[in-house]
C-alpha cells in the first residue's frame, strides 16, 4: 500500500519480484520483498495444498511459545512479588519480562539475514533448544540474577531466533492468500498467553515453581516438534537484507512513527506486567482471578488483532491505530476508577483489545512509509528493535513509581503514567496521519 492509501498491483506470475506483505507484531517482523525479492526458484505451492497448510500449521506452534509465552510474563510478575522464590523490587521484577520482550525483538531483526542464507533450520533448531534450556535452568533458580540470566536472555533470544521462521516462511506457500496464513500463524500468540498462564495458576500449588517451570518447558518441546517436522523452507532468497538502513534515520515520517510506537510501548508493557498484581495487591480480585486476568487480557487481544487489520485494509492503517492508541491510554486511565472485579474485568478485556491492535499494525503502517519496498524487512526490523527499548522503560519505570511499601503501592501514579504515554502515542500518530492525509478525514492513510 503505498502513502496515498492506493494499493500496488502485483503480476503474481513474474519471477523477478514477489509481493511484499506485514505481519502481527506482537510476532514480530514483517518479511517482504527484501526477505524472498529476486528469487530464482519454482513456482510457490498452491495455498490448496497439505504442505501449504502445514507451515501454518508449524509458525502457529512458534507464535504459541514466543510471544505467547512473552504475553505470560504477567502471572511470573504477581508470583515473583511474593517473593517465593527470591527479593527484589517490582522495578527489578519488571526488568526480568522487559529484558526478555527486546531480546525477542532484536534478536529477531539480526536472525533475518541468517535466514535468508538458508539458516531456516539452524535457527529452528538453536532457538528451540534455547528456549527449553531457559525453562531448564529457569526451574533451577533461586536469585534474581539468575532468574534474568534464564528467563531474560536464554528464552528471549530462543524466542527471537523462533519468530523470524515462522513469518519469513508463509509468503513463498501463500503468493494470493498471504493475509489469511499470517492471520491464522499469529493467532498463536494469543492461545498462548491463554494456555500458558492457566497452566502456571493450575499447576504451581500442585507441584511447587520448579515442576511447574519444566512443564511449561516441555509443552514447548512437544509443540516445537511440529514446527521442526513438518515446516521446510521452499526457496532461498538470491538477495541477503541489510541490517541497517541508514536512511531510515533521515526519514522523518519513518522515525516519528517509531517515537511513537516507542513511547506506545512503555505504557503498554506496563499494563502487561501489572495489571494482574493490580487485582491482587489492591485487594479487588482474589489470588485466582488475578492470574485470570492474563488469559482474558490475551483473549481480548484475539480480536484486537483479527478485526481492526481487515479494517485498516478498508480506511488504511494509521487511521486504525491512532485512536487505538488514545483508546489504550483512555482504558489505562479507567483502572484509576476501577474498585470491584467487574470493572477490573472490563477494563481488562477492553485493554486485551485494543492493545492488540497496537501492537498488529506498526508493520502496516511501516510498510506504507517505506518507498524502496526492497528494503521492508530491515524498516521494520529496524523499527521494532528501536520500539523496544520502550519495554525498559515501561516495566522497570513503572514499578519505581509503584514503591515498595506493601502497605502503600502508588496505584495512582502508575496507570496515570500508562495512561499518558499511551495517549501520547495516540497524539503524535494523529500527528503524522494529519500531515500525511491532511485533516480530510475521508482520506485512506
């Protein structure tokens, strides 16, 4: 889709350039053109195909356990403030969960190259095993420290080489429907934070954090057989992507969209992690339905994910995202009023909502600013990479607003923080939708 809102047609039978395509982000990054451009291979399987569907089939089980288990970081926040396991501020809790969105993240955007040298399987196979090895040694820990080291660094860059496969490998089965596999592979990341979270809350008085820790580590390794089964890469990319694209950086509307969704990022990251511990440090919710809150946060995010990405197809990406982000913000700001379960539910949900919608359509809207469409995947990798350190501020700021006086957490200045920079957000999207559309507002942007 180009600035104007018009989209680009395509001759599907020409070997020399492929249709570039986006991706969910909570998965992570868009492959486009510069992923599977000027490649020299056969003719792609028909979407008709068993094969065809066994990818999808395969990049769902990635998106399961990388972002799904991401989205899970909220119910190990309201358990580790028990200090079960060891001491520490939520600040410092909240590094552990940040630390491990932007290895997802950047490792991500440095594994595409890999992949596009015919990495595929290598990346399958080291992330995998990272990611067990981290539920390993995580189940193993005592110190906080240690916990970082696991849980942080050994299942987020596991999580980061995962997530590049299970996008980078749909466009060379889907050339028609590509939009439909996405959609389908990335809802994953929803189930997991649903399945994920229930599976802790159920198991850790059963079996005690360590056996709880390896169970959802083998879930993993059952799931991540079938990706490593089934899933096979079709072509090599003749051309290897850049890393960096230095003039990103003198792109203005580029690098207001990415100041954005950078400042988007700290209030929802704060949402993630404490929403949860909010219910039951306030005393709203019992301990139950606080770790509940996650899988009905990520069930909300289902839809927030599906709908509002056929609508941005209708009216254009910015003009979905924009008040989405006023409306994260605006929902932030309502937990200031909340004081029963219902409310905190609705709040909840409303937040699994929109915030999905925050965090599907950044590679859209990368897509349309970028005008060399060869270089999409390094724009957006580049992009998400920078967005991410917004999950460092979000989580560890958040929780030094919080303070550790049990008997008084500054709720108050924690959502209204959220609710500000998520706002804030909303502002300067609506400010680049209006200098790129005018203040028309039937304009497709």
């Amino acid at each position: 889709m180009t600035l104007d809102g018009q989209h680009e047609e395509h001759d599907l039978n020409r070997p020399s350039k492929t249709q570039h395509q986006s991706i969910d982000e909570e998965g992570g990054i868009v492959s486009g053109q510069d992923q599977i451009a000027d490649q020299k291979s056969p003719a792609p399987v028909s979407y008709h195909g068993t094969k065809a569907w066994l990818q999808v089939l395969g990049s769902w089980m990635l998106f399961f356990n990388t972002w799904g288990i991401l989205n899970t970081f909220g119910v190990f926040q309201t358990y580790y403030e028990s200090h079960a396991r060891f001491q520490a501020s939520s600040s410092d809790i909240s590094w552990i969960g940040s630390l491990q969105a932007l290895m997802v993240l950047t490792v991500g955007a440095f594994s595409g190259p890999i992949y596009d040298r015919g990495g595929f399987r290598w990346l399958l196979v080291v992330g995998s095993v990272g990611l067990i090895f981290g539920h390993m040694m995580l189940s193993l820990c005592t110190e906080y420290w240690q916990v970082l080291l696991a849980q942080s660094f050994a299942i987020g860059i596991g999580g980061g080489c995962l997530y590049v496969p299970a996008v980078a490998i749909l466009p060379t089965y889907f050339p028609q429907k590509l939009g439909l596999a996405l959609g389908l592979a990335a809802s994953g990341s929803s189930a997991g934070g649903i399945i994920y979270p229930i599976m802790f809350y159920k198991l850790i008085d059963q079996v005690g954090f360590e056996w709880t820790v390896r169970v959802l580590g083998l879930t993993a390794l059952t799931t991540l057989i079938v990706p490593l089964t089934v899933m096979e890469m079709q072509v090599k990319p003749d051309k290897v992507r850049s890393i960096i694209d230095w003039t990103a950086f003198t792109d203005v509307p580029y690098m207001i969209f990415v100041v954005g969704c950078l400042v988007g990022f700290i209030g929802l990251y704060l949402g993630f992690f404490y929403i949860s511990y909010f219910g039951q440090a306030s005393g709203i919710t019992d301990t139950s339905l606080s770790f509940y809150l996650i899988p009905i946060l990520n069930a909300g995010s289902v839809f927030g994910r599906v709908v509002p990405n056929w609508l941005s197809d209708q009216i254009g990406p910015l003009n979905v995202i924009a008040p989405s982000a006023l409306m994260v913000g605006i929902v932030l700001l309502c937990n200031l009023a909340v004081h029963n379960v219902g409310g905190l539910v609705v709040t909840t949900l409303l937040f699994g909502f929109f915030s999905g919608v925050f965090v599907a359509l950044p590679p859209a809207v990368f897509v349309a600013l970028t005008k060399d469409k060869s270089m999409i995947g390094t724009r957006i990798g580049m992009g998400l990479a920078m967005a991410g350190l917004g999950a460092l501020v979000g989580g560890p700021g958040g929780g030094q607003i919080l303070g550790n006086d049990d008997g008084y957490l500054n709720w108050t200045g924690v959502w209204v923080f959220a609710g500000i920079v998520a706002i804030s957000a909303g502002v300067i999207f609506t400010i680049l939708r209006a200098w790129l559309g005018g203040c028309k507002l039937k304009v497709k942007v």
